[in-house]
C-alpha cells in the first residue's frame, strides 16, 4: 500500500472519507472502479485517485454511487454525522 506523498487538496470534502472507508472494507482503487462502473460511473483509476487526494470535484452521481458501495449515508460521506 502506497502512501499518499502530497497534501490533500480543496476541491472536495468526501475524498479523504472514500479512501479511509474503501480502505476499511478491504478494497483495493481497482475492486471499487469495477463496482463503480457496474452502477454505470465511468472512472479511471486516475480519476479516483484525484478524489481521494481531494484535487478533483465529484458528481452528485457519483457521490451517490459513492455512498452506496461504501454503506455510508450521504450524511456520514459528507462528514455531518
């Protein structure tokens, strides 16, 4: 497991949850690209290592998609529970 080298960014609030969650399941980036695309969200492992390290946006699809792989509720991602 690599760690992250760089800062995080300021262009989301959920990527730090999303890679702690993800990491807690067990999942590897490629195991919730296959589940994300499953539920028709198009990410490269790029993509989502950008989210992670908060330096790109996410969707409101995506969000969702998001919280549904990961059992959390829009409200835990989010961090306002």
């Amino acid at each position: 497991m690599r760690i992250r080298k760089k800062e995080l960014g300021n262009s989301n609030i959920v990527g730090a949850r999303i890679e702690k969650r993800r990491k807690e399941l067990g999942l590897s980036q490629k195991d919730l690209l296959a589940k994300l695309q499953v539920m028709e969200i198009e990410l490269n492992s790029s993509g989502l290592s950008k989210i992670e390290g908060q330096i790109r946006g996410v969707s409101d699809y995506e969000l969702v998609a998001f919280s549904q792989i990961l059992d959390l509720t829009l409200n835990q991602l989010v961090g306002l529970e």
